[in-house]
C-alpha cells in the first residue's frame, strides 16, 4: 500500500516549537500565516499569463475590478495575514515609505515586527521568469502594547528570530530558518500543503557559479573587476573557469546558488555607490539563511548581520552564497 507521507510545514513548525522556547506558538503562527498568504500569491502569479492579470495598476481589469499590479497585489495579502495573525505589532515593507502600525486590540500586543520585499523582481513577471517574497522577522524593542517605532525596524540583522523567502519558480518553495538551520518546503498544489522537500539546506562551501550583471562591469570597484577575470581564468585545480548565471531575480539566483554551490554579487554601480538591494528587507533575510545554511554573507568590508541600519530603506552592496567564494570576494576588494 503506497503511503504518502509528507510533513507539512505547519507540522515541522510544531516539530520544532522547541527552536524558540521563548516563543510559546506566537512564532509558529506568525509563520504559519506567512506561508497560507504566500499559496494566495502563488495562485494568482501563476495565473499571471492571462490578460486581465498582467495589466498596471490603475486599469480596470474584465471584471469590472480595479487592476492592481501583482506586487501591490502581494503586497495587500502578505500585510493583511500579518496584521490578523495576532503576533505581529507592525511591518516595514518594500511598498511604503513609512513603517505600518498594527494598532487594533490583539495585534498592538504582538511581540514581532516584520520587514519584508512582498514580490521580489516582480518586473520579471510579464516575462515568465521566476519571482520571490522575502521576510525578515525580530521580536520589538518597544514595550508590547506600546505603538511600534521606527526603531523597532532598525535592529542588526544578527537580532532577527527568523527568515523566511518564497520563490515561485518552476515549482513553488519555502526555505526559512529561525537559526537553527535552513529546511525547505515544497508547495503540493495537489493537496495544497508547503510539504519537507529539503530538509536541513547546507550550501557547499566552494561553488562554480558567480552571479552578477555583468553588464555593469564599467563601474564596478576595482576588486570586483578583478574578482570577475579571475572566475573567468583557466585553472584546472580550482575548476575554472566558473559559469555565469543571472536571472535577474535576488530570490531565484541566491536560491540556486545555494542548493548547487556558488555566490551572488551586487556590488556598487553607477548612482548606486552602496549597491541597489535593501539591506532590511533583502540583504540581512538572504544572509542569515546563507550563514545557517554554512555559507556566508558581506558588504564588501563586513558581516551584512553586523551592519548597523540607519533606515528602513538603506541599501547594501551584497556578497552571499558559498562561503570560500565570498571569502575570495572579500580578500580581492581589500588587497
Ligand atoms: P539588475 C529585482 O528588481 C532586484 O531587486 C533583485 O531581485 C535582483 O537581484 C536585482 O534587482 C537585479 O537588478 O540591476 O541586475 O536588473
């Protein structure tokens, strides 16, 4: 008799309740409601090839509707399973300037805020190419009950509980880690349930693939530039020349590069002297699953966990993935 057994992500999050003793099942919610709003986004970006979906915002789509673009879209849904959870006291979000504070009754007295890049690479969409929601999770510095303050948003990477990305690709995954290791969850539309696919992620600590735009080579540093012809030089001992890969789309590079080895790379670039990613809501999540994983993460000159965040909207230059290519990156900017 084949017997199917699969543990849900609900289930694992109960599993591992022990994770976060601290934590008595407000952690397990706060996630568990991420990854239900994340199968409401999954089902409407899948349906992103019909016309009535792709439209900008603003149109009027075949139902009368108002259109709204798929990141206001996730947006709206990822926010609204936040704020009813009943864990969360307020959200910074790629979406709004300013942080969002829950001010009912039971979510003031949440004990986590939440940044988060609610569709990552979303431009990406009208081209089929796979997209990513990002989160990064901390318990509030401020008195519970209290409305929740900037500062709350503005904690080092290092301070987060958990991470958690999704990314709709071929299939759908969610990879989260609350720091004791990185397990990756697979979406079974059939049953539709984020089931155990890759349990305890460990990313090979050297890779052959580099991650960039290369076709911002003119304004890279220098240490970049070089970094780049290296990967690209003959060397039979260390296996290269390495391949170049970019999608475009933070979430679907860094995730392959985890699972098969190698390192992403988004350094400064013309107008951008501290790169184009946020380190909020893309950087410090990304880095902290690339370090529980085994791999590693730096601006250039430091942690990504380590730097101080000065606002919601900072960017970051960013260097994750295996850990002895970000080493080499780091040693090429400081030589
Ligand atoms: P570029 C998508 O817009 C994004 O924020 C990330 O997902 C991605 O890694 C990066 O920008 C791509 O930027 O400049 O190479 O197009």
């Amino acid at each position: 008799m084949y017997s199917y057994k699969v543990t849900t992500l609900n289930d694992f999050i109960i599993m591992r309740q022990k994770d976060f003793p601290y934590a008595k099942g407000e952690l397990s919610s706060l996630l568990s409601n991420i990854g239900t709003a994340a199968k409401i986004v999954n089902k409407k970006i899948n349906k992103a090839g019909l016309v009535d979906i792709i439209g900008k915002a603003g149109m009027v789509n075949i139902q009368g509707e108002n259109q709204q673009k798929l990141d206001v879209f996730a947006d709206k849904v990822f926010t609204d399973a936040l704020r009813s959870c009943g864990e969360c006291c307020g959200i910074a979000t790629e979406e709004n300037q300013n942080e969002i504070v829950f001010s009912d009754r039971i979510a003031r007295k949440g004990k986590y805020i939440v940044c988060m890049d609610p569709l990552d690479g979303s431009s990406n969409i009208d081209y089929n190419v796979s997209v990513g929601s990002i989160f990064s999770i901390y318990r509030r510095k401020t008195p519970r009950g209290e409305p929740v303050k900037n500062e709350d948003f503005l904690q080092k990477g290092i301070s987060q509980v958990a991470a958690v990305y999704v990314i709709y690709g071929s299939s759908t995954m969610l990879v989260y880690t609350t720091g004791n290791g990185v397990n990756g969850f697979t979406l079974d539309p059939s049953i539709g349930e984020f089931c155990l696919s890759h349990p305890d992620i460990k990313t090979p600590a050297d890779g052959r693939i580099y991650s960039i735009n290369e076709g911002n080579y003119g304004y890279f540093p220098q240490g970049i530039k070089r970094y780049i012809k290296y990967c690209q030089e003959e060397d039979t001992e260390t296996e290269r020349p390495y391949s170049s890969r970019y999608i475009g789309s933070l979430v679907s590079d860094f995730h392959r590069n985890l699972i098969k080895g190698g390192v992403f790379l988004y350094p400064p670039v013309a107008g951008m002297p501290e790169g184009k990613l946020r380190l909020v809501y893309e950087c410090n999540p990304i880095s902290l699953i690339a370090e529980q994983a085994g791999g590693a993460a730096s601006g250039g000159s430091k942690r990504i966990l380590e730097i101080e965040p000065g606002s919601l909207h900072q960017r970051s230059p960013l260097y994750a993935g295996s850990k002895n290519m970000v080493r080499k990156i780091e040693k090429f900017l400081t030589a």
